[in-house]
C-alpha cells in the first residue's frame, strides 16, 4: 500500500512478570491502533511481541492524517445580526477568533435554528508527530495488576523502564516516555550481547534481535522450546510430561532458550509421582520425562535461558536444586505413609473446619451421614461410602499435603494404595474433589460420585447456616464452585448413577444436619444450586436422536457437535418454574422440550398457552374442577374437551413411561391439541356475560392447560 | 578461580559494594528475622535522604530450626544485604558484576530473575522485584522498596539480600549447610558445623521445647507499649528496637505453637500497628532535623 509505514515501537524493561505478558503486549497493540485509527490514521494489521526484557509492536500505518474539515459553530443568525442585519459584536467577536471575515461565514440550519459555522480545511499532521502523545496514552491505559516506581521518578510501570525504540520504517521517531528517549538502539541477550542493538528498519526488528540471541516472537520461542525438550527427549528415549501454565511461563521467562537433559536419583522414585512432577514443574519449571509405561522416568528437562560455554555445568546445578527437594518429599511421604489413613482423624476433631460448623471431624460425620443414604440411589456401597467419607479429609493432616496443597485427594488416593486399602474408596478419594474448576473431569465411579455429591450438600447446607452465602464477587466458602460442581455432576454424569438423586430431598437432609440452631432453608439451596445449573445447562450442546430408542437414554449429551441442540434460556426457565427435584430429569424436560420447538404446532400451542394463562391470570379462576359438558354451547367446545379427556390420558400414560422418553412422547401426544384449541379460540368468546357459562370456559381452558404444566410453564417459552 | 570460603565470600562482596559507593556497616545487635529489620534498611527506605550500605546481617527463623539435622535449613543464618537509595539505574548490573566477582561466570550458568513481590505483614512494608536464580537456585532476593512502615518510599531504595549459606554451598559445591568451608587457617580447615552446629542443635531444644510461654507473653506486651511510649516520646530509634524486640517474641511465640491460628493474624496487625507509628514517627524526627542526609553529609 502506498503511503503506508511499518511502526515498530518496543518498551525495554527489567525482567517482567511472566503473568499476563501476552495479553499486555496486545492490548497496547490494540491501544496504540485505535488511537491512531480515531486520530484519522489509517491503520493495517498489528503484531505484537514481547520477552522477559522488552515488550513490542508492529504495524502498518498510513504516513499521516487524513485530511479533514474542522468545522466550528458561533451564533445563530439571530444573535449574529442586528435588526438592520449588521454583525453584532459577538458575531464580530466569533468571525475574528477564527480569522475569517463575518462576509465569509456560512450559515447552516439546525433543530435550533440557522448558525453562523466556519469551515476550514485541515491537512492531516504526518504520523510521527501523534505517536509520542498516543504511545503515552496507550501505555497509561494498560491494565496493570501493581505497577512500580523506580529510582527518583515519578513514573509508573510493570518493572523499570531502560530504553525506547520507535520506529516508522528507517526512520528515530522523537518521543519520550518513561524519561526514556527514543533511539533506535534495542538490547541483546542480557549475558550474551549486552552492548546496543541497532534496529536499521522496523521490519529487519526480529532478526537483529536473533543475531542478538533473543527471540522476541513468542510464537517462535514457543516452538524453539519445543523443539528443544522434544529432542531431548526423544534422546533420552522418553516422552516429556507439559501442560500450558508451564509452556507458556517457560516461554515467557526465556529469551533464548535451550534444553539441558538431567537425572536425578531413581530412589526418589518411590515417592508418589504426582508430587515429584509438582516439585519439578512447580517449583522448578522443569519438563518431567516419562517412559513407554506411562511412568515417571527418573530423567528431567530444564529449558536455560542461554547457549552455555559449559551446560554441564547447568545440568549439575538443576540436579542439585532438585535433589533436597526430592529429598523432603521423600521423608514426608515415608512418615505419612508409615501411619495408617484412619489414624488421622482423631487430628481432624482438632482442626476447626468453621466456627459455627465445628470440625472437620464434623464434617467428615455429617458428610458420612449423607453419603451412606446416597449410595443406594447411586449404585455404591453405603458402608464403604461411609468409610470413604469419614476418610476423605485425612490426608490434609499429612506433611504431604501441607508441603503441596495442590495434592489433596491425590496424596489421601496414593496412601491408600499403599496401605492396601479398598482400591474404590482410594480411587473416590482423589476423585471426589472434581471437578476442581470449570472444564475439570467429572468423578466416574459410583463411590466417588456418591462421595462428591454428600460433600457439596454438606459445604452448601454448612454454607447458609453460617451465613456465608456469596454477596458480589465475594465468595469466601466459594460456595458457588461447590453448586456449580454439584450440578455438573448431577447433570452431565452417567445417568445410571446419578438419573434418581433428589436434589431438593437431599439439600433438605443436609440442611437438618448442620450443628447451628437454626437451620438454612433447603428451598433457597435449591434455587442457588439451579442458578449454577443455568449456566451449566445452557452452554451444553444436546444431542436429540431422530428416531427415539426403544430403551436406554434418549438425549446423549455432548461438549459439541454439527448436530447438536442448545437449550435456550427460555426453554430453562420454563423447565426451572417447575422446580424438578431431579437435575438429571431437569435435562429431559429441556432436550424435550427443544425437541418439541421444531413441530410445526409449536408455536400455536405455545401461543394458546400464553393465551390460557393470560385469561386465567385476569379472570383470577383458580379453579381445579373439570368443566360441566351440559353446559357446552358450541360445537368446538365439546370438540376440545372430548380432545382433552382422550390426551390427557395419553399424556398421562406416557408420563408414567420411560424416563429418558417420558416427556417426549407426552409432548407428542399434547401436540394434538393445537387444532381444537386454535378453532376454540376462533369460535368461542370465554369472556362471555353469562356467569355460568364464562366459568364452564375457563374450567375448560385449565383443564387442556393442566398437563403441559406437567412438564413445564408454557407460557414462558418464546412463541 | 578455587572456590571462595565462606569468610572469603563476605570479604569479596564486602570488597565489591564499597566499591560501588556502599557505606560498609556492622549487623544490628538485636534478634531479627531479617536483613530488613536492620535500621540501615527500615528505617532509611523511608523520607528522602539518600543512603547507600552493604552489611552482614544474622537472621534468626525460629520456626526453621531442625536440631542442626537438616543439611538445607536453620534456625539462625547470615544475610548479606545491599541497600541503595535512590538506586543506580544499572543496579541490576552492577548485581550480576558481584556474582562475577565470585567467579560465577554468567556465560556458562543459567542467571535468571524470576518474579518475587516481596510483602513484609509486621513491617507493612511491601516492594516488587525477583528471586535470583543461580542454575534454578534461588541465591538472592532483590526487591525495589515501593512502601516501608506503610509509607511510600521516595525516592526507591533497591534491596539486595543474598542467602550467604545457599551461596556458599553453591560455590563449594556440597550438600550440607554444616560442610561449608568457612575458613582455611593454619591449624587447618574450620566449617561451618565447627561454628554453628551445636549453636542449632541448642537454640533448637530452646525454640520448640523451653522457651518461656508466659515471659515471652508478657515481653511481647511489654515491647508493644514501650515502643508507642518512645514513639510518643519523639524517640523513634528506641522506639523501633522495641518493635524488633517484639516481633522476635511473635516469632518465638510462633515457633512453640503458643498462637492459634485465628490469634495470629492478631499479633502480626499488633506489630504492624507498632512499625507504622515508629516509621511515622522517625520521618517526622527527620523532618524536624532538616533531613541532613539531603546536604550532602550523611547524618
């Protein structure tokens, strides 16, 4: 494009905190455009970069301004002459503060009147002469979690700022920010090229920084670490063990990386190997190695930020670093696992859970109680639930866990094994924990669904009897994680296990449980599980099968698919009016109900049903009695009642059915109505003057409303 | 280069700083927890004198006494801090120029800074800055002073605190505290277990088993009303070795499980309380005096 320029502006700092350092660069990309852009600066494409040292950005922007008229506004016309049509003074006073003369102003017309404007062309300033004031502005925009000030000024930023490169093309564009002069002197490598790296052009940035040894695009960095740890590994004949949080630290604490191979002792092996990868990827930010079996290997990666004279050198250091480490773990884990699980909980009556709840040993009990009554509904044991339950929470009295929090459940699950315990009430104790965040894995088993369902019942009830229930942001027993996971199970777990739990039966048992004198109302537990629900629900994806099985489940839920349904907000709040004391059942009704929206007689119904609930709403007919035939006036009233006694009983008869079809096959039964009840509407006036007779319609209408209330309000879905 | 002994560590960074303009001054003789409680670092991050000292600092953690068992940890190690205000803008270099000058050479070890906010509850004094890695080490906290006794410190004082043990076990390359070489004489080689180790295994047993619950209640109480009385009295460097005092009672008071958790929140306000009044109180004395350090002669 002609008359456009690259800009390339970098902030080089001290070493930045990793957090966030992406989002950072782009949003003062993002910032510096739209500045640009609203200043009348045509912008292309920006990129932005960044390293522990630097943060940069790189974009096409048109060489200046564009032109544009500004325009000024003085009096109206009536202010502006006299009565013999002269310039007042303040027209005299408007003409000369715009250095035009009075004969030369224009006259447009408004709402309020005719004006005096000026009008005057302005040339667009050149782009160099807006950035030192827009780089300002977009840096003191940027969301800061605790800028910092430095030596004797004033200036406020993530880590101290040292220089200052702008640049549009080849060209030092003047600015000062920071107290930092621009130039077009970058830095190298921090150890391996200290002095000055010049940047003759904007678009040549990347590559004098790599002769500098740096890698200022992280997308590249990115892939060199990779590179570096997947040849290592594949040296040493083992896969490497990385998730994102320590990819992206890694990269973002490295400008020139590369791998050192490591070992350390195989005798650490013996500890659990959740807790040597914590250490390694934790504290150390090193690549654990596993091998063909899936197990830890007694091989690591560490990614150095430099082309060593010696890595060897290196490689003895991380080993080192790791070994006491290693060496802690090891003998916390031979004290824990030297005590038997059980033996803990005489700890856990110590450790006070919450004031007003009492200990954990409390909980455990209460948690117990639930549990035991639960296992039946699920598919567990009741007397292992119970045991697990009053297991669940002795591994916090670990030096494990108290070393590595991050491990509960986990370190509870591994002294189990080693301890021989029933391998279902190991598994259930790490696995009732999930899910930990949203998008965790949901527990699988029986036991372990058992036990993290009477859990989150506990902590909810325990919750709202100590008052601790979220105002805001504010969520201190995190109270709306624990509903949320508890819906998520309930919803989205195998219905064979979860398709028969009473949510509302059980949150009334759990609040009966909780040791303060008075105790929470299982009505509002309900109503805050099922605001949790609602965000759980409506970002599922359903999938409705065409065809309805014959036995088994009829909706399969899915993260996504091409086929999939959504359920909307109204089909929710329709389904959630009926307060369904079954989560699972919850989902039915909904896939049932979408299902439903795509019959052609849906909108008629749902609209005679709007219309139902509007008239008995206004008539104030409460009444429950099934109308009088003898007093059936018209032909379309006997029509729709006959239509309505033969459909309820179908309705009826279906909802009686198999779960996973019931409510399907009621709402096809119930379709069947859309005919008498639109030729009921057209033929019959309800609110007629005769009494008797505008009752009969009404006990009429409630009685073909009754069953779709059944499965959900109606009224409330769009139609 | 042989690897330094520890004496000849301190020596070295001792040498290093006061090259670097630092006035070298002797540890404060009191119980502290850190190079931070020293005067020359509290009390100078605040007000607008320019101050510059490098000193050795002993530092006593109670809690992580292990009866000289533990090769890693101790309940009484040495610190070697570097404070410089307002801080050269290449104080970071010069950093690295003092690993340097220990013969770590910055071309063959993995030196990297990584994130460390630093926040002290009891001295509500809080900074940014890094932990420094020596080859995934930590060796150094490095923290630019942004508050100190809940007062903004202007101009930044620049902190470095270099664990001189970590250090030297680094340097010598052995894996216990108690091997460190401290120095070669000669009638021959004295460790760090020759200096220190009965020392651990006593102040240990002192720490967790006998330490005086009662006196050191009631010593805690004592330090916080001495304190707020010198503070009022317009005294605020006695004042501030009252705060030292009790919050080294805190400490010990913490170490034998005499504070609940609920309660401890409590002490550690209880001595933050203390510290701001002190700190508010020393900047209010420096005002009054005209804040000699500004004239060019150090007060």
């Amino acid at each position: 494009m002609s008359g456009m320029r690259t800009l390339l502006v970098e902030v080089g700092c001290e070493e930045l905190p990793p957090k966030d350092l992406g989002q950072l660069t782009e949003c003062f990309a993002g910032e510096v455009r739209n500045r640009l852009e609203a200043a009348g600066v045509p912008c292309g494409e920006f990129e932005s970069f960044y390293t522990p040292r630097r943060l940069a950005i790189r974009g096409e922007v048109a060489e200046r301004q564009s032109d544009r008229v500004v325009e000024r506004r003085g009096p109206s016309v009536k202010a502006g002459r006299d009565a013999q049509g002269r310039p007042t003074p303040a027209l005299l006073g408007f003409a000369r503060s715009v250095g035009a003369e009075p004969e030369a102003l224009e006259v447009v017309e408004t709402e309020k009147g005719a004006f005096f404007v000026h009008r005057r062309e302005e040339p667009g300033r050149p782009v160099g002469e807006l950035l030192p004031s827009i780089l300002a502005e977009a840096l003191a925009a940027l969301p800061m979690v605790r800028p910092m000030r430095w030596g004797e000024g004033e200036h406020r930023f993530l880590r101290p700022v040292h220089w200052l490169v702008v640049l549009l093309d080849d060209e030092v564009v003047a600015a000062e920010l920071f107290g930092v002069r621009s130039g077009r002197e970058s830095r190298g490598h921090r150890f391996h090229h200290p002095q000055p790296v010049p940047i003759p052009h904007a678009k040549e940035y990347l590559d004098r920084l790599r002769e500098a040894k740096v890698l200022a695009d992280p997308k590249e960095r990115s892939e060199r670490i990779r590179e570096e740890y997947t040849q290592a590994a594949k040296n040493a004949g083992l896969s490497p063990v990385v998730n994102d949080d320590l990819l992206f630290e890694l990269e973002a604490i490295v400008e020139w990386p590369r791998a050192i191979l490591c070992s350390f002792d195989a005798a650490f092996l013996r500890v659990p190997e959740e807790v040597l990868m914590s250490t390694m990827m934790r504290n150390q930010r090193f690549i654990p190695l596993k091998n063909g079996q899936g197990r830890l290997s007694e091989r690591f990666i560490g990614i150095a930020n430099l082309d060593s004279k010696n890595p060897e050198e290196i490689r003895r250091g991380y080993e080192r670093v790791i070994r006491p480490r290693f060496a802690d773990a090891a003998f916390f884990w031979d004290q824990d696992r030297a005590v038997p699980l059980a033996a803990h909980r005489e700890a856990l009556a110590k450790v006070v859970y919450q004031q007003a709840l009492g200990t954990l040993a409390d909980k455990s009990e209460r948690v117990a109680k639930l549990a035991e009554e639960l296992a039946p509904i699920v598919g567990a044991s009741p007397e292992r639930a119970r045991e697990a339950a009053l297991l669940s929470r002795c591994d916090l009295m670990t030096r494990l866990v108290g070393e590595f929090p991050e491990l509960q459940g986990t370190i509870g699950r591994r002294i189990a094994e080693d301890q021989k315990l029933d391998p279902e009430i190991a598994e259930a104790l790490e696995a009732f924990y999930r899910p930990r965040f949203a998008g965790d894995a949901l527990p699988l088993g029986p036991l372990a669904i058992t036990l993290a369902v009477a859990d989150r019942l506990d902590t909810l009830a325990g919750g709202f009897a100590a008052g601790l229930k979220p105002t805001g942001n504010k969520d201190p027993f995190a109270l709306r994680r624990a509903a949320a996971g508890l819906a998520r199970i309930l919803v989205r777990g195998n219905p064979k296990h979860i398709g028969a739990v009473d949510l509302r039966a059980f949150l009334g048992k759990a609040a009966a449980l909780q040791p303060t004198p008075s105790k929470p109302d299982p009505e509002a537990l309900y109503d805050f599980v099922l605001e949790r629900l609602r965000s759980e629900v409506l970002s599922l994806k359903l999938e409705v099968p065409e065809a309805l099985p014959a036995d088994g489940e009829g909706i399969v839920v899915l993260e996504k698919g091409p086929e999939a349904g959504e359920i909307s907000s109204q089909t929710f709040a329709a389904v959630a009016a009926l307060r369904p004391p079954i989560l699972f059942d919850f989902l039915r009704r909904a896939a049932a109900i979408e299902a439903f929206r795509s019959d052609p007689r849906a909108e008629a119904l749902i609209q005679a049903n709007k219309r139902i609930r509007n008239i008995l709403r206004k008539a104030g007919e409460h009444t429950v009695a099934d109308p009088d035939p003898e007093r059936f006036t018209e032909e379309a009233e006997t029509i729709l009642w006959q239509e309505v006694l033969r459909i309820r009983d179908a309705a009826e008869a279906a909802l009686k059915g198999s779960p996973s079809l019931r409510y399907r096959q009621a709402l096809a039964a119930l379709a069947e109505l859309a005919g008498p009840l639109d030729r009921f509407f057209t033929e019959v006036l309800v609110m007629c003057e005769d009494e008797a007779l505008r009752r009969n319609r009404l006990a009429l209408l409630a009685a073909a409303e009754a069953p779709f209330r059944e499965i959900a309000e109606f009224s409330l879905l769009p139609g | 280069m042989p690897a330094p002994s520890f004496q000849e560590l301190i020596l070295a960074l001792s040498r290093y700083w006061a090259e670097q303009g630092c006035v070298l001054i002797q540890p404060l003789d009191l119980e502290v927890g850190a190079g931070t409680f020293h005067p020359a670092t509290f009390l100078r991050a605040i007000g607008p004198e320019p101050w510059h000292a490098a000193y050795v600092q002993p530092s006593r953690r109670p809690t992580d006494g292990r009866y000289g068992e533990n090769p890693n940890r101790l309940q009484r190690y040495y610190q070697f801090q570097v404070v410089m205000k307002p801080h050269p803008a290449d104080i970071l270099e010069r950093y690295f120029g003092s690993l340097e000058a220990l013969g770590i050479d910055p071309l063959v070890h993995d030196l990297r800074l990584i994130e460390d906010n630093w926040e002290s509850p009891t001295l509500g004094a809080w900074g940014l800055g890094w932990e420094v890695w020596l080859d995934g080490m930590e060796i150094t906290q490095f923290t630019y002073f942004q508050q100190a006794g809940g007062l903004e410190c202007k101009p930044v004082m620049g902190e470095i605190t270099y664990g001189l043990e970590r250090l030297a076990m680094y340097l010598q390359e052995v894996e216990s505290v108690f091997d460190i070489l401290w120095a070669e004489t000669p009638s021959g080689p004295v460790f760090y277990r020759d200096v220190y180790h009965q020392n651990e295994v006593e102040q240990s047993a002192y720490n967790f088993e006998h330490a005086d619950l009662e006196a050191l209640f009631a010593a805690f109480a004592h330090h916080e009303k001495e304190a707020i009385r010198l503070a009022e009295l317009g005294l605020p460097l006695p004042a501030y070795e009252q705060v030292c005092k009790a919050s080294h009672s805190f400490n010990l008071l913490d170490a034998r499980r005499a504070i609940s958790v609920t309660e401890r929140q409590g002490y550690i306000l209880r001595v933050r309380r203390i510290a701001q009044k002190v700190a508010e109180c020393y900047y209010a004395q420096r005002e009054r005096l005209g804040f000699p350090g500004l004239r060019g002669g150090r007060a």
